[in-house]
C-alpha cells in the first residue's frame, strides 16, 4: 500500500517555490500598499490561524448536533460558536454561519423564503445595489422576477415614495435593502412599513456596514428587517464568507435549508473558525474604537477629495465607504484606477448614481477607510491619501507624480507594518 512522501506533514510552502513566490508577493503588495477598496480588510494573526488550522481536513453536513458525518463534536463547538457570537454581537436569536459568501447567503435566504420566479424589489446596481441580489447575470436575476429602485437624481439617496410607488406595483414577495455602493443611512422602519403594505419580506444585506451596527454607529436592521444577511471579511475584519440572522423561528428551517442543501454542501470549517475568532473579537470593547476612527477616517479622506475639488457623491458618507464622481477630473474610473494602483493606492472603479458611462469604464471611484484604520492610519493620514489620489488624477500618465506617491505611500505603510 502507498505511504505519502516522508516529509508529507511536516513541508511548508518551501516545497513549492512556485506557489510560495506567488504568496509572497501577495504580501508583499499587502505591506508596502494602501488598500482602499471597500470590500476588503486586514485581519489579524488569530484570524489567519483558524483559517489555516486543521479544520481543513474535516467535512460535515447539516447544522451543529446534528451532522451526517460523525467525528464533529469538535465541529460541531466551533460552529456553535460562531453562532452564539453572531447573535450576541447583532442582538438576535438565530444566525447561520455556514454561507461561502454573501452571495450565497443571500441566494440560499432566497431560496429558502421565495418560490422561483417570485417577484423581488432590490437596489438597482446602476445606483449602488450589489449584484446578487438581482442582476441579470446572476442565478438571481435568472430565476426570479426583478424589479429595481434606484435613488433621487436630486439627493442621490433612496427616494421611498419611488420605493413605495414600485412596491405598489409589482407587488413583490421580498424587498432588498443594502448594496455595494450606497453610502447613507437606510431607513429601516419606513422600508419595513412599505413590505407590510404590499406583503413582502424584508431583507437588509448589511455587508458593509455590519461593523457599524455591531457597535452602535449605524442604524440596526433589527427589529425592522425580516432577515439580515452580511459577510465577515469587510467592515467585520475577519474570514472571508457569510451569515444570515433572524429572529422568527418560524423562519429557521426554510433558511437553513435554503442554505443547505439548497445552495451549497458541505461547510468549510476552517472559515467558519474564522468568523468565530472576528465575532470573538468584535465582541471586545476596542472594536467600537475601531469603527469611530473608521467614520472619522472616512470623513478625513472624503472632506480633502472634496477640497480639492472632487466631488462626494450624496455628498458624504455614513460608512466607511465613498463613492467619488471623475467629472471634474476628466478621467474615467479605469484609467484612475490603473494609475492609483501603480502609485501604491489599490481602488476600485464604479458606477455613480445615473453614470452616462459604462461599468468597464465609470465615471466613479470606490473607496474605504476600513483597511487603512485597521492598520493604525489617522485622519490626517486619510487626508494625505486624499491629497496623493487628487494629485494622481490631475494627469494619471505623469509618471513623476506617480513614482513620487508611491514613495510616499510606501513610507506610510512601512510606519504602521502589518504580519
């Protein structure tokens, strides 16, 4: 019978020079750059190690204590873990942790509460709506029947007599409310009313704000929302993956299931230790600390964008994230990006609210204090970043300027290492 290799448990990635340049590289871009795209966090040692634990070589099926597999009393802890911190952390009384992504949490809570081909009310992803809860090349898109609000040309923000109006209308069974690109506050209870009027269930995907309602800075979809899905891995600074939350037990078993086996397998136990350790550490005091310099830190970068002359779409923000419209800089969100990221400023180039432009070549940028302050960044650093990007943007092929910043903001992150 074949034995592996003698040294099988005990090689690191040494035993793959290929791979292990590849990594290394990947940190040392995560080092000496400044990461400002909204999706993205650092997380800490603790984090990194129930990641990469030997949860790995476990499978399991189905919810904590009641498996398909044996040998998971130990799986089973950890996700009950992970569990008890999410509904302590969100003040609710049920939470599955099992979800890859929140894509998939919000297609398994789909599933689960909606008949295919249903009707769903979602933010349009023209106006800052995430794709997975509608657009057309999704599986979401493809299996229900879409219908979209956006946000007042006036104002920018959602306008809820438009809401109101094509809830009337379309008569959906579910109303989403969230996306990827809006910066303001939602107004749960008047959303929560417009589902009660027509019947509809609320969803909220909280996925870039979940840090904020965990520590009291932003509004808590609860008790307004009918379900709460988010991921971990942005504002939460932890394992990349999803949860969902609810509090009508009555909801459980159609949201379990739509999660398994409804969308997904078996349950990746290592990311689930992952969220765990996030919930853990979101559960301490600092972390409130940490989403007041994130705000703060937000504000900082977005009043110098301003101030130099580029404006803030809604004209603020009550996140960490920022929509910034190229207009008055003659540039599109490609280009702008592409030159950032060679100046050591990773971004993200996006859609603004009625963009005459299209998504491969927007008129906006989308950025994020969230990365930066868990690195130890401060307001006055935030405004030299904003200072570094408007100087970028007056001429993206000037590549004194860029050679320039990137020496800047390499000395900015060589005085807050991380790893």
């Amino acid at each position: 019978m074949p034995h592996p290799p003698e040294d099988f448990f005990t090689r690191g990635l040494d035993a793959d020079p290929e791979l292990a340049a590849a990594i290394d590289g990947e940190l040392a871009r995560q080092r000496d750059g400044i990461e400002l795209i909204a999706s993205e966090n650092i997380v800490s040692r603790l984090v990194l190690a129930a990641q990469g634990s030997v949860l790995t070589n476990k499978t399991v099926e189905g919810a904590p204590y009641a498996r398909y597999y044996g040998g998971a009393q130990f799986a089973d802890a950890i996700e009950a873990l992970a569990v008890e911190r999410a509904t302590k952390l969100f003040g609710c009384r049920f939470a599955n942790a099992q979800p890859h992504s929140g894509s998939n949490a919000n297609a398994g809570v789909f599933l689960g509460l909606l008949t295919l081909g249903d009707a769903i009310l979602s933010m349009d992803v023209a106006a800052g709506g995430h794709i997975s809860h509608g657009h057309p090349a999704t599986l979401t898109g493809r299996d229900y029947r879409i219908a979209s609000y956006g946000v007042s040309r006036a104002t920018e923000r959602v306008d809820l007599d438009d809401v109101r109006a094509r809830a009337r209308a379309t008569r959906p069974k579910m109303i989403v409310a969230g996306g990827s690109a809006y910066p303001r506050v939602n107004d749960f209870a008047a959303l929560r009313a417009v589902a009660e009027e027509v019947g509809a269930v609320l969803l909220v995907d909280m996925a870039h704000f979940a840090g904020l309602v965990a520590t009291g800075l932003y509004p808590n979809p609860f008790p307004h929302a009918h379900v709460v899905t988010t991921t971990t891995y942005k504002s939460l600074r932890g394992a990349r993956g999803g949860l969902v939350l609810w509090n009508d037990e009555a909801l459980s078993k159609r949201i379990n299931a739509g999660i398994f086996p409804g969308v997904q397998g078996s349950v990746m136990l290592h990311a689930v230790a992952g969220k765990a350790a996030c919930l853990g550490e979101a559960l301490q005091p600092g972390f409130r600390a940490y989403n007041e310099a994130v705000l703060a830190n937000a504000r900082a970068l977005a009043a110098r964008l301003q101030a130099r002359g580029l404006r803030i779409v809604t004209g603020g923000t009550d996140m960490g994230l920022m929509l910034v419209d190229l207009g008055a800089a003659g540039v599109t969100g490609d280009v702008a990006a592409k030159a950032l990221e060679k100046a050591g400023l990773a971004v993200n180039k996006n859609l603004i609210p009625f963009d005459p432009r299209p998504p491969e070549a927007p008129s906006g940028l989308r950025l994020s204090s969230n990365a930066g302050t868990t690195r130890g960044f401060g307001p006055e650093d935030f405004a030299r970043i904003g200072d570094w990007i408007a100087d970028i943007l007056r001429d993206p092929a000037d590549a004194a300027a860029i050679a320039r910043t990137r020496a800047e903001a390499l000395a900015l992150c060589r005085a807050f290492p991380i790893y």
